[in-house]
C-alpha cells in the first residue's frame, strides 16, 4: 500500500513537474490543466481526459446511466463503484468539496483499487517474495509501464484490461486446476465483464488453452463453465429488460463496433476500416505505426530473449503464456473495426512488450542494473507521445541516452560475469 501511494506521488511530480517541456503539446483526447485546485493545494497540473465528461454524468445517478447519451451502459461494476465512491466521499462536507473535485477524487480512488490488484495477482504470477530492494523495484518498474501509469489519473477503464490479462496469465501458470479453482476464475473473469466486456474474451482464451491442457473435452463441463462466463452479462441484461430503463448499445449504434462485419455480409454500405477489403489495411497501418514508435525498446527486448535463450534463463512460462494470450487478443481486436491509435494495438503488443520487459529482469537475477535502464526508458516516453500519429519513428530524449548508457553497463557486466563463470569452470 505504502509503495503503491509513494509510486502516485513519484509518478506524478516527475511527469507533471520535472518532465513538464516533454507534456507541453496537447494530445487527442486529452489536455493537460494547470489550474485545479482542491482543498488548500492551487495552480495543481492534471490531466483531463475526453471520457471524463460521460463518466462523471453518467455516475451521478441511475437515470444518467440509462441515458442514451451515456457510451457506457456495458460497464455496470466500474459506473456503479464510481456511484458509491462519490456518494461516501460527499458524506464528509467538512472537506468543502464541490462535486468536480469529489469526483476525481473517487475516480483515482478506483484507479488505485485496481492498481492494487494488478500488484497482487503480479506478484502471485511471480512469487515474488518482497524480501529484497531489488523485488521493490521490479513492482515499481510494473507500474512505470507507460500506459499503466497514465490511466492512474485519468478517466479510464484501461487499466482493467491490464488486470484481466494478469489473471489470465496467472490461470494458465496454475499447476494443478481443480474445478473450484476454474469455476471461480470463470466467475471472476463474468464479473469483470461489468467493467470491460472483453473480460469475456479472456475467460474464452483461458477455457481453450485450459482444456488443451487438460487433454479432455467434457461437454457439461464447457456448458457450466461457458454459464459462469456469460451468467453475469445475462443477468444484468434481464434486470433491465423487467425495468423502466433499455440498454443502449453505445459502441454499436455510433461506432458499430464489430457489428460492421454482420453489416458487411448484409451487402451494407459501410465506412472506412469496416470492409472486408480494408479493415486489415486499416490494422496494419496502425500496428506499424506503433512498433516503428517503440522499435529501439523492442530490438533491446528481443535481444534479451535470445541472449536468455543462449544462456538457458529460466524465462519461458511466463512469456509464453503472455505472448500466447496477446495473440489471441490482437486478433479479437483486429475485427473491431474502429482503430484508434495507440490504444487498441497496446492491449496485445503493448502489453507484451513492456510486460515482458518486467519479466525479463526475473530472469537475470533480478539485476538492477538492467532494472535501472527499464525504468529509465519507461518514463523517457513523452506523457502520451504515442497517442501522436505524426510520430512514427523512436523520440530520442536525455532519458532514452541515460537508458542506453545502463543497457550498455548490464552488458558489460553480465559479459564480465560469463567470463568469470567460465574460468571457475
């Protein structure tokens, strides 16, 4: 808890303070102000994003939440836990809060509540043990991971996604599964669906690679577990058909979202990125946009990988696992239709990326050197730079050099350690 809250508040003086030049351009979706205050703190820097609005209305009450003009009715769980969390902080008028200030203050009390979960299910997924500095410091470079970091003040549900693929990473490490255990995760993962749907998208990725692994196909079984996945969804659907409220399907009816393939069999016209004949172009296009952006960071990771390989680090599990799973997820993307920079493309190959990037270190002896230079290189990208589409090539910074300068001293040492291994040999 004590780390995590140190970590915000590290977080945030170097992004918003120290890295101030590197934040100066206003980026789609979000601006960054420098004006708000709460309680006796002034001129504080924050920034706004574009889904505040929605959110902040649609939280205020359930007649809000069932407007059409609210893009996230199928997000129950994360609204009504926003819900709560403004009516308990309202409870304390001593605090002179108006109801702007109350709300950002619930909202990055949610985003924490997650943060702490995605902390705890990493630290099961690698039995960390946080008896050493060094164990810190890999929690500390898990939550520098650019786009994690960022959702901590915004008004997201980003970060979910995150957790869900932890989870799902932490279900496939499990040795032994008995039927409670992949009940529950089933269950879990139903739940989580009432914050992001494509909890359900995970909960069938685990079930298949499950169920390879258990080298038996039991039809009850698939039934029952294809139940607790969906029941949460089905659920939450017939309450509000029996209500006075109707479910508006946001991202369908504006975007229509994935809808566009039914659309496209219909013989329909349709918009750009939602036809059979460019809506891989569309994903393409985006996908190289966002590794020439991180190129130099994945040409660094590879070679880790192959040089843990030669050097037979215990590395694979994990990754395996993550690139396994991030596969799948891409794809699942790839058919959504609407591609917005950055976001999309970071929930798979992001993900990997700077996940495996975490991992890595666990598998040099937690060296921290190595450490030192992943945490360096995660904040030497610009406060949201990658949102950027007219930037598609590595930005070099005093932080990306001083990141280099660590990566080519771990070399150097680790070579010296082989060497040393060698002659003891």
């Amino acid at each position: 808890m004590g780390l995590l809250l140190f970590f915000l508040f590290f977080s945030y003086i170097v992004e918003f303070y120290l890295l101030e030049s590197q934040i100066s351009q206003q980026f789609w979706c979000v601006e960054v102000v420098k004006d708000f205050q709460i309680l006796s703190f002034e001129n504080l820097r924050l920034p706004v994003h574009c889904d505040e609005g929605p959110y902040r209305f649609a939280s205020a009450s359930i007649d809000n939440f069932f407007n059409p003009t609210n893009p996230y009715q199928g997000r129950p769980l994360f609204v009504g836990i926003l819900f709560l969390l403004r009516n308990f902080i309202s409870l304390f008028t001593f605090f002179g809060l108006d109801d702007y200030q109350n709300y950002r203050i619930a909202m990055l009390i949610l985003q924490f509540i997650i943060l702490f979960s995605i902390v705890k299910v990493f630290i099961s997924i690698t039995s960390l043990k946080l008896e050493s500095k060094n164990d810190y410091f890999i929690i500390f470079l898990l939550l520098s991971i650019p786009s994690i970091r960022w959702n901590i003040l915004l008004s997201s549900v980003g970060n979910t996604t995150f957790l869900l693929l932890l989870i799902s990473m932490y279900s496939l490490k499990k040795r032994k599964l008995n039927q409670t255990f992949v009940y529950r995760i089933y269950l879990l993962f139903g739940f989580l669906s009432l914050i992001h749907m494509s909890a359900i998208v995970y909960a069938f990725i685990v079930m298949f690679f499950l169920a390879l692994k258990d080298k038996k196909f039991r039809i009850k079984e698939i039934f029952i577990n294809i139940c607790s996945i969906l029941g949460f969804q089905i659920v939450y659907r017939l309450i509000i058909s029996i209500s006075k409220y109707e479910f508006y399907d946001w991202h369908r009816e504006v975007y229509n979202q994935f809808y566009w393939i039914i659309s496209a069999l219909r013989g329909e016209s349709q918009q750009n990125c939602q036809t059979f004949s460019t809506f891989l172009a569309c994903n393409n296009q985006v996908t190289a946009s966002y590794i020439s952006y991180f190129i130099l960071f994945i040409i660094c990771i590879v070679f880790l990988l192959f040089l843990g390989f030669y050097l037979k680090k215990p590395l694979l599990q994990n990754i395996s696992n993550l690139v396994l799973i991030n596969t799948f997820i891409f794809i699942f993307w790839t058919f959504q239709g609407l591609y917005e920079p950055f976001r999309f493309v970071n929930y798979s190959i992001g993900y990997t990326i700077f996940l495996t990037a975490v991992l890595l270190p666990l598998a040099y002896d937690k060296n921290l050197i190595l450490i030192t230079s992943l945490l360096i290189y995660n904040f030497s990208i610009a406060y949201l730079e990658p949102y950027n589409t007219a930037l598609k090539a590595p930005q070099i910074n005093e932080l990306t050099l001083a990141s280099g300068v660590f990566f080519v001293l771990f070399l150097f040492v680790l070579n010296r350690e082989i060497k040393d291994q060698n002659i003891t040999n």
